[in-house]
C-alpha cells in the first residue's frame, strides 16, 4: 500500500509540474523530460497498484 501511495504522489508531482508548462503559466509547449517523468511515474502507479492487487489476491485465496 505504501508503494501506492508514493507512487501516487510522484504523479501528482509530475503532473503539477506537466501542468505548469501549459497556459496560463506555461508556452504551451511541455518539455520532452517533463512528458517522459508523467509517463514514468504514471507506469511506476500502474506497477504498484498491479503488486498490491497480486498481494490482496493471495489475500484473499487464502495464499498468504
């Protein structure tokens, strides 16, 4: 769970960030690095929340 929720963190860090580059703050234009660190930590959720529903599933079935 604590994954998660660091995880969910860094994408809320990186889109703040993503956020930033667009009007009225921004050009427009977001930077290459600012797309790639959203998609990093977007992917960096996805895992987390894949490991924590494995673990809550073995749970469940009686595996842990």
């Amino acid at each position: 769970m604590e994954r998660v929720v660091n995880a969910t963190r860094q994408v809320q860090v990186a889109f703040t960030a993503l956020q930033g580059q667009y009007p009225p703050q921004g050009g427009g234009k977001p930077s290459k690095i600012a797309l790639q660190t959203f998609d990093a930590a977007l992917q960096a959720l996805e895992d987390a929340q894949a490991a924590f529903d494995e673990v809550l599933n073995d749970l469940l079935d009686g595996n842990r």
